[in-house]
C-alpha cells in the first residue's frame, strides 16, 4: 500500500494527495500537466501535486547522449524520489526509459500514442526547403545516433552534427546562431508545445525509422502500489501499449540503447501488429533491417481468468489481453533474433566501438 500524503478540505474532510514527479523542462512540464488532467477528469476527488525535478541529462549539456554512458540520463533522480516515497507516479516519455527497469518499479500506463515520426526543423533561411534540397554541406543538427546513420545514408551532401540542449534550447540555437541549416526533432514534442508550424517535412519510415517508444507517455509507479497500479492503469491506450512492448522486447534483445543506432516502426492492422526493425553502422553505409507480424487479437478485452500482473518489458497492463501482450513481446524477440542472426550484433559493436572512440 502507498503511503500518499492526505489533507484536509475546507469541511476538514481528508482529500488524497498525490504526488506526480516530472522534469522540470517546459516540455515534461506539459506532458505531466496532460496525464495529471486525465487524472482529475477520472478522479475528481484526488488532489495532484506535481513536482519538478533535474534530472543528469538535463545538467551535463555539452556532450551527446550517446556519449555519457549513463542508461537513464533522464529518468534516475525521478526514481530515486519515487523510491524514497517522495512521490507516488512518475511521468516520462516512454522513449527514455531503459528496457529493464529498476527493482520495485513497473510502468502502471502508457497512453495514446502521439506521432512518432520525426521532423525537419529549418533556420528561417531555409524556410520552405527540404533536406533533399538544402545546399551542399548544409550543417543538419541532431545527437541522435539512430537519425544521423539513417539520414546520413539518404541524404549524403549534408553534414551532422550534435546539438544538445532541451525543445527550447535547441529551436534557440537554430534560430539565432548561422550553425544550422536544420535540425531533426521528435513531432510529438513540437506538437505537445504548441509548434506544429515549425515543422518543415515530416520524415516517412523510408527516410527515418523512429526510436523505441518514441510519441508515447509513460507513468512509472512502485510495483507494490497496488492502488496507484490500479488506478493509473485506466490510462492505457491497448494499441499503444502492444506497439510498445514488441518495440521494447527488440531493443532488450538487441542489447540496445542511445549508444547505437536502432530504429523501429510499428503499426496495428485488422489485428495483426507489423514490426519492421533496423540497426544501422554510424555512417549508415551497413543496415540490416527485416519486418515481421503476429496476431493480436481481442487486443483491448478485460481478462476474465484472474487479473495479470506479468511485467513484460517493464509494463504492467492488467486491463490488455495477457496473450496478446505476450505475442507482442515475443515478436520484438524474433524480430531481434532474426536480425542476430544475420550479423546485427557485429554491426552494433563496431557502431558501439566507433561512437566511444569519438
């Protein structure tokens, strides 16, 4: 049982009180505000506090993600405090937590998935190009690994290079410095912040496969919260979730993270979820990528034979169909295998090896 704070309202009546642990970023600020809404709307009686926190990734701004060689760069001191009972939830986007999670923690929802795709930023300059077009040499800004190798490999007359830095930040640099013709951000955040306009070109999955859980939100509670599990767990958007536990179970299997490039793309059709997945050299020039698909059927259904608590890929979601998390789980595990099977773990290495030496 969680020991959420209580208060008393005016009539001296006791009103519960949780506490939601979030980023302090403009952006993490919004998509808090978001689920905690969702709350209130369920729960009119609950009473939300939310809290901000800075988390390693949002300190060390100088050097790249995939530099640091820390697995939850943004997601630790979030832990931390959900680990001390300092609060009861926390809310991330999905695409920042590691595959395993700690001990004692689950995630209680994932909700409705906001596009996943990724977006062309252009300076002012450039307004109305796209990358194709972009002049020679044109400096393209991004410190994802998974963008540059596949953007480098089909847009070979442009440079890349690392930005770092949040939403704000990074829209700041482009727009106010001459080092950047574009850069290359997650659609969701630019639509959560109200900046939908900026987006010059929205990148296909033939451009750009996106990052595992990339769009999606994600609520961490401790496992033995039993009533905060339960409660949060009316948030989960069942097609969300399925996409997300095969995309998660790929990523374990391949032993991946922000220090390799990965890509993913997902996508639930008349019951059957489809899965294409890639790994990819820095420069792009070596790419294995294979699609595979299984049924997930009665997707959405309540489980009538006892409530299913398995964690699968750190997710926890008792009202989805137990087989059909399962099905999805064991297609990122093929999927992965199969691509094991044709040399992605050499492929990875080296990627691995290139990136430290930097």
């Amino acid at each position: 049982m969680s020991e959420e704070a209580a208060s008393a309202d005016g009539n001296g009546k006791a009103v519960r009180v949780i506490r939601i642990g979030t980023r302090k970023s403009q952006l993490a600020c919004i998509q808090t505000d978001s689920v905690a809404e969702k709350l209130k709307e369920l729960y009119p009686e609950l009473q939300l506090e939310i809290i901000g926190m800075t988390t390693i990734g949002d300190r060390i701004l100088d050097t790249a993600l995939s530099k640091i060689g820390e697995k939850s760069l943004f997601t630790k001191e979030l832990e931390n405090a959900l680990e001390k009972n300092e609060v009861d939830l926390v809310v991330h986007s999905l695409k920042d937590l590691p595959t395993t999670l700690p001990p004692g923690f689950t995630i209680g929802a994932v909700l409705k998935r906001e596009s996943p795709s990724d977006a062309v930023v252009l300076h002012p300059k450039h307004a109305n190009k796209t990358l194709e077009i972009l002049p020679e040499n044109s400096v393209i800004g991004t410190s994802s690994l998974r963008r540059a190798a596949q953007l480098k490999r089909r847009y070979s007359h442009l440079v890349f290079k690392d930005i770092r830095g949040n939403l704000n930040t990074r829209l700041k640099k482009l727009d106010e410095k001459d080092d950047y013709a574009a850069i290359i951000l997650a659609a969701a955040g630019l639509k959560r912040m109200g900046w939908e306009h900026r987006i010059a070109q929205s990148l296909a999955p033939e451009d750009c496969m996106y990052a595992v859980g990339q769009g999606a939100l994600a609520v961490e509670v401790r496992a033995r919260d039993t009533d905060i599990l339960e409660m949060v767990s009316v948030l989960h958007d069942p097609e969300t979730v399925l996409r997300c536990i095969a995309e998660r179970a790929f990523l374990k299997q391949l032993e991946g993270g922000c220090s390799v490039p990965v890509a993913v793309h997902t996508e639930i059709r008349d019951s059957q979820l489809y899965m294409t997945g890639a790994v990819f050299s820095l420069d792009g020039s070596d790419t294995l990528r294979d699609t595979m698909q299984t049924s997930v059927q009665n997707s959405a259904q309540s489980q009538e034979q006892g409530v299913d608590l398995i964690q699968r890929v750190g997710i926890t979601a008792t009202s989805i169909s137990g087989p059909a998390q399962t099905r999805a789980e064991q297609l990122g595990v093929d999927l992965a295998t199969l691509l094991l099977s044709k040399g992605a773990k050499e492929i990875l290495t080296v990627a691995r090896q290139l990136n430290d030496a930097r």
